[in-house]
C-alpha cells in the first residue's frame, strides 16, 4: 500500500508548465504563421523582363492574357500561376536537316527531299524565322508549337515545288516560292491559332540529287550561257541602234538642207531670169548687149586665147609670155 501511495503522490507533483509559457508558445506559433503567410502573399509579386509578356491563370482559367513588362501581382499558387514568354526573340528552325547535319556532311533524305512538277527529286534546306505573337495562344494551343511551325511550312513548301519545273525551282522561281510558302503557311497557322508570326522562309540550299548532280550542272551551265548571249545581243542592239537612228537623222537633216538650198538658188535664179525678161522688153538691144558682154565675162578667162588682128597676123610675143602661165 505505501509503495502504491509514493508513485501515485509522485505522480500528482509532476510539474505542469506556467500560463506565461503556454502564452509564450501560442505567441511564436501564431508570429510564424504570420510570417508563411506572408510570405506566401509575398509570392505573388513578379516581374516581366522588357523582352517578355506573361499569361496569368485562375485555377486554369486565363484571367489576364497579355501582361506588359514591370512589376505585376498575381495571386500566389495555386491559386493563380504566372507563365512568361518571350515575344521578342526570333527563333529559329531548320526544314531538311540542321546546321550540325550540314557542317558534318550528313544528310535526311526523307527531310530535305522534294518532288517538282516534272517528276525530278530537288534536295532543298528552308530556314524558318518566327516569334510569338499571341501568349496564350503560344501557351495553350499547342503541345509542340516547333514542330506545328515546321509541319506546316514543310507541307506548303511541297506544294509550291510541285507546281514547278526543276528548271525553274533552280533558276528564277526562288524568291516566288519563298513568298508564296511564307503567305499560305502563316494563313495555315492562323488557322490553327498557333499564336506565333513568320518573319522569314529563306530556301539556303537547293541541290540535285548527286546522281544527277552533273547533268543538272550542264544544264545550268547552258541556261547561264543563254542569258550571257542574249544580254550580249541585246547590248549590242542597244550599241548599234542609236547610232543608226543618229546617223539616219543626220542624212535626213542633210537631205533637207540640201532641198532648202536647191529651192532657194532655183527660185533665185526664177527671179533674176523674170527681172531681166522686164528689162529686155523694155530695152532689148542695151539688155542683150549687156547680157552678152557678162557671159563674156565668166567664159574668157577660163580659156587659152589667142589675138588675130585684121590681117591675120598672130602677135607670137604674146604666146611666148603665155607659154609658161598657167590656164585660165
């Protein structure tokens, strides 16, 4: 009995702890769920970097679709979530192998080949440029917005080739392709509201097959030597024309120099000719002697003469001093 009676008074005069500590513990629990909670308010503030927009979503529901660059708050998780994207940087995709494959000489038949319109195998590396244009879009819409890009732009790329020649993929339709693939792939993506925006479709290489890699060389060869000749032709042309036509103008302007001149001395001649007609029916006898010593005039000194006097007598001192003179 007395054993029994100790522990049970040892019992009873266990110390119990004091209200001041039983505050002091309530005290600091309460003072560090205070301090979770706030900083789990804290949490929430966020920062977008100028380069980039940000998606916020209410248990999954978007609430604001386009946040601008600064300092933002948004409900802490899970709550609300903050998803940030930049809509700034241009990235970049290859169609037909990438850059490794290219340096390393390897090749992805199945990736870079295409067929033309006229049944010949082109081997073609597109390079891709685009940035995003709608977030949520970008966020949501797609699992793989990379390999959604690159799809749609292989598929439009492989119809435009199919529309053409072989001749011409290699020649002079590049430029026509890369715009109609840039058109007709970002209507497709609209479509789909991938929330992204093509900047660029850049054909970097298009090659033969390298069985035919030859012969698809003598032909370009050929086509580059045509367009040698015919802009030879035409520089000639244009050489050897406008002197043609400058040199037809100047005899046409000689020409009609020449008529003014023949015109003008023939109706002058017309004039002197009517004016003497006057003359002489005035006074005939003084108008014929007259026109007669003037035609003297310009015939004699262009002929050798001799003088005869009445007897028949040649005066030789005048033929000697004329023998060395000149005709006249």
């Amino acid at each position: 009995m007395s054993s029994t009676f100790i522990e049970t008074s040892a019992f009873e005069r266990e110390p119990e702890p004091s209200l001041p500590r039983v505050r002091e513990r309530g005290s600091r629990r309460n003072r560090a769920l205070l301090g979770i909670a706030l900083l789990w308010i804290a949490s929430g503030i966020y920062v977008v970097r100028p380069d980039q927009q940000a998606v916020v979503t209410r248990f999954g529901a978007t609430v604001s679709p386009r946040v601008y660059p600064g300092i933002h708050y948004a409900l802490p998780a899970p709550i609300e979530r903050v998803y940030k994207v930049r809509v700034n940087q241009l990235q970049r995709l290859i169609i037909g192998g990438d850059i490794a494959d290219s340096v390393l000489g390897r090749a992805q038949p199945l990736a870079s080949q295409f067929l033309t319109g006229d049944q010949n195998i082109i081997n073609m590396r597109v390079a891709v440029q685009y940035f995003v244009a709608v977030p949520t879009q970008y966020l949501f819409r797609s699992v793989d917005v990379a390999k959604s890009v690159g799809s749609v732009v292989q598929a439009q790329l492989a119809r435009r080739v199919a529309r053409r020649s072989v001749d011409a993929v290699l020649t002079t339709e590049k430029v026509a392709i890369q715009e109609e693939v840039l058109r007709s792939a970002q209507a497709l993506l609209d479509s789909y509201r991938a929330g992204v925006r093509l900047a660029n479709v850049s054909i970097e290489s298009m090659t033969p097959p390298a069985e035919v890699a030859d012969a698809f060389r003598d032909v370009a060869s050929a086509h580059a030597d045509t367009a040698r000749i015919v802009d030879e032709a035409h520089g000639y042309a244009n050489d050897v024309v406008p002197k043609a036509r400058g040199e037809a103008h100047q005899t046409l302007e000689a020409a009609r120099a020449y008529r003014e001149s023949k015109v003008n001395e023939a109706t002058g001649d017309a004039a002197r000719f009517t004016a003497i007609a006057t003359e002489y029916e005035k006074a005939p006898e003084v108008t014929a002697g007259r026109l007669y010593t003037e035609a003297l005039e310009q015939i004699l000194p262009k002929i050798r003469k001799l003088i005869i006097d009445a007897n028949g007598n040649v005066d030789l001192s005048i033929i000697r001093k004329g023998e060395g003179a000149p005709k006249q």
